[in-house]
C-alpha cells in the first residue's frame, strides 16, 4: 500500500505500538479524502489525529460522499473542504494521498508519504441513475477502508 516515503528511515522500525497524526489528501477535498478521514475516526483509535484536506478544495462535501458514508453508519455530513495549505504537513506522523488519474499535491520531505491511489468516484456521466453514481462512492469508500485495514494491521502489535 505504500508509495514513497519522503522522510529517512524508519521503514524497518518495531511495528507501531502508539496512536498516529494523519492528514488524507486529495484535490478537492470533497469525496475520497472526507471519506476518509470519516473512516479514520472508526478505527479504534489508531488515529490520534485525523484530518483531510485538497490541494484545490472544492469548498463543499460531496452529498454522495456522505451518502455512502452514512449507510455504514458514519456521519460526515458537518465536515466541510479545506486547503492543505492550512496544516503544518511536518506535524503528521503520515500524509496519505488517495489521488489516481489527476495530479495530487505534492508531499514535501520530510514527510512520511503513502500513496493509496483510489480512482474518482464524483465524475459526472450522462443518463446514470442516482444508485449508478452512488455506486461509484460505495467503491471507493471500501477501496479506502480495505488499504486503510491493511496498513492498521501491518502497523499494530
């Protein structure tokens, strides 16, 4: 599940026995990343801290998004889009990009960086259904939850 990591060292550390800081980004900031950071917050508290932001936020949520968030029973429909701009990316202990075919902010050193490229559930096609649209945010929501699963399982005692 890992891409690069921008920082040195510690890749072949003891397995992570303490809670993390994460910021998820994406581009907008509206779906893949607010999914999530929702997600991240369920997860037993793993995550000490967790945020989400865009490189070029969107300035709203994605009602599919919360949609398909809220029938697995997680609420993030008070989240709201914001720039990376307005985090110290030094103070994570984890930057996870969910860009795949567009171009995702960059991740400066020293951060530590993982790449979990998730395709763009909020394309607009003609004539699809409301369930064909929400469809696409169910699959990338699981696509982020399995990654997020397994990098919890390979990162804890």
């Amino acid at each position: 599940i890992e891409g690069g990591s921008g920082g040195g060292g510690g890749e072949s550390e003891a397995k992570r026995t303490t809670t993390m800081k994460v910021l998820f980004l994406c581009v907008a900031n509206s779906a893949r990343s607010q999914m999530a950071e929702g997600l991240a917050r369920t997860k037993g508290g793993f995550f000490e801290v967790v945020e989400s932001a865009g490189s070029s936020p969107s300035g709203s949520v994605r009602p599919l998004a919360v949609e398909a968030m809220k029938e697995i029973g997680v609420d993030i429909s008070k989240h709201y889009s914001k720039a990376m701009s307005v985090f110290d990316l030094k103070t994570f202990d984890a930057v996870v990009t969910l860009c795949a075919e567009e171009i995702c902010p960059l991740v400066p050193a020293p951060c530590r960086h993982l790449d979990w490229a998730v395709e763009d559930p909020a394309g607009d096609f003609p004539g699809e259904s409301h369930e064909q649209k929400l469809q696409r945010f169910r699959v990338a929501r699981d696509a982020i939850n399995a990654k997020m699963d397994a990098y919890i399982a390979e990162n804890s005692k």
